[in-house]
C-alpha cells in the first residue's frame, strides 16, 4: 500500500464541466493505479462565488461518472479554527498584516503593469514596518508579507517551474474581511493536515504554487506536496472553457443521453489513451492514462466533441 495522499478539490461555484471533469479523472487514475489515497475536500471558501446546492450537485456528478474517494468528505467551512491557528503563528512571526486599502489605493501606489489575470502587484512601499504580533481582527484582510525569493519546484508535468511572488503578486491575501481565509492560506493548511503528498489540478494555479510554497515553508508545514498541474481545456478562441463556450457541464450533457462511458472516451482521446473518439470505461481509462502521452499544449474543445457527445 503506498503512503501518498491526493485530494479532489472542487469549489462548488457552479457545475462540474469538462474542463473541470478531464482534471479530476487524470488526478483520480494516477491515484487509483498507483493506491494513493483519495481526499475529498470542498473549498467553499470563496464567499460570493459559492452557489448553494453546488457542492452536493459537483460530488453526484462524479460519482455518476465513477469517479470514487476514500472517507469523508471534508467541507472547508466547517471548521475555521485550523486556519485562525495558522494565522496566529504567521502573526506571532509578523509575517502577516491587517490591510484595508481598496484595490484602487493599490493600482494608484503600484509602478508595476498587472498581471496576466489583471492582478495587481501589491508594492513593497504599503507594507508597514510595525506589524502586530496578534491575530485580532478577522474581519479585515490580512496579507502576507513576501520576500524576494524565487521559488523553484519540479512540476511533475510542467517541468522546472520558477516564480518570483514579490514581483507577481507582492503581498497577497492570506485573510479576507468576510471572516474566512482566503484561497492561499486554506489550501496550504488543509493539504498538511490532511497528509497530502500529491497534488494534481490545472496549471492556472501554477503561480498559485509558488505563493503556496512561501506559506508552507513559512509555517513550517509538511509534507511538501509534489505538484503537477495538468493544461486547461479551452474553447475554440483559445481562452478557458466557460459559459462563452456553450453549455458545457456534465449534466447538460447527461440531460441529453451521454453516458459516462461517452465522455470518458472524450477525456480519453484528449489525453492520449486513444486514438480517436470511442466510449471507454472508466476502468479502461485508469489503466491505459500516462502523464508522458498526456499532450503538452492545451486541449481545445470543437464542436466535433459536442457532437459526439450528443451522439448517444
Ligand atoms: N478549488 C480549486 C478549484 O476548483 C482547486 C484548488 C487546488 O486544487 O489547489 O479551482
């Protein structure tokens, strides 16, 4: 039996789709060929985001498909108090700090261009030099102060991957004013505590990592998972499969007759298990998947694959 530990993450703010359905099933046939061991977790954390009824709409859905975990299913917002604790010790060390400046104030201080997701690059000169050695005030946004490091990890499918925070994002968010950690914080925390060793997603978050990484070293947390963040799928104008695209969900396609054997043979010939559009099983999948015939580049959805999935 292995020792390692992956999670399935899903943040209920909407349907499962077929960009979010290929991630899970690659994470989910690396785990089951190798016997690591499946969390669930919900990151319903992302306060206006969240749509009620998502998080119990996303788990039916995989398991319709097949896709199984192993215990419980752990809910984000269940229990705050782990990430209180770890804001306690980020500020103990005085690496955190209550900020209420509005994004404007930000944009007008910032010398840096943004970011590729119109991401403001927090400067260096808002950072307070006293900083309170207490966690007192949940209801305001605590950021955490970066150093100029560069973080370098080896991505078990991007590579060597390289990622200065200080420049990308500076300062970010570990708390917001809702009460409620922000994404950065909660992952790394949730991830230790739950052992994870292994962690498969898209490689949108790829910078995410690198931030994630200065926060796990930070509170001296392990284990350090290996990463491997996995292309997007995306629509034909080359930007992420979305709402743009066409109803794209798994249960539209359900609604029309799709059987789960149908989009996993798509998963399938978009991850080079097979050759052309054919239903496979799940089964089938998890034996014949391998991240080095997994395409490199992103994965465009046509209008070929809706037709064949509404075939059936
Ligand atoms: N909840 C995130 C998402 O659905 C995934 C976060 C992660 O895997 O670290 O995009």
């Amino acid at each position: 039996m292995s020792s390692r530990i992956t999670r399935l993450a899903p943040s209920p703010t909407g349907a499962l789709h077929l960009g979010n359905l290929r991630t899970f099933l690659i994470n989910w046939a690396l785990a089951r060929c190798d016997g690591w061991r499946i969390e669930m977790r919900i990151e319903d954390l992302d306060g206006p985001r969240i749509r009620p009824g998502a998080a119990q709409g996303v788990l039916d859905t995989l398991h319709w498909v097949g896709i199984d975990w192993d215990g419980p299913v752990r809910i984000q917002s269940a229990d705050l108090d782990p990430y209180v604790a770890a804001m306690r010790d980020l500020a103990q060390m005085q690496l955190v700090y209550p900020c209420e400046l509005s994004r404007s104030e930000i944009e007008a201080a910032a010398s840096a261009p943004h970011g590729s997701e119109g991401e403001v690059c927090f400067p260096p000169s808002l950072r307070p030099k006293d900083r309170p050695e207490r966690f007192d005030d949940v209801q305001t946004n605590w950021r955490f102060a970066v150093d100029g490091r560069t973080i370098v990890f080896d991505d078990g499918f991007a590579g060597r991957v390289e990622r200065c925070p200080a420049e990308q994002c500076g300062d970010f968010v570990v708390w917001t004013r809702r009460g409620q950690p922000a994404y950065q914080l909660a992952v790394v925390v949730d991830d230790a505590r739950q052992g994870v060793t292994d962690v498969v997603r898209g490689d949108d978050l790829l910078d995410s990592a690198a931030r994630q990484i200065m926060l796990l070293e930070a509170l001296n947390l392990r284990p350090r998972p290996r990463y491997t963040h996995l292309p997007l799928v995306v629509g034909p104008d080359g930007r992420r499969l979305a709402k743009r695209h066409g109803d794209t969900r798994i249960e539209y396609y359900r609604s029309r007759g799709a059987t789960p054997e149908r989009l996993i043979g798509l998963m399938a010939f978009w991850s080079g298990v097979q050759p052309r559009r054919e239903p496979m099983s799940l089964n089938e999948f998890r034996d014949g998947f391998g991240l080095s015939t997994l395409p490199r580049g992103k994965m465009t959805f046509t209008q070929e694959d809706d037709q064949w999935l509404c075939e059936a």
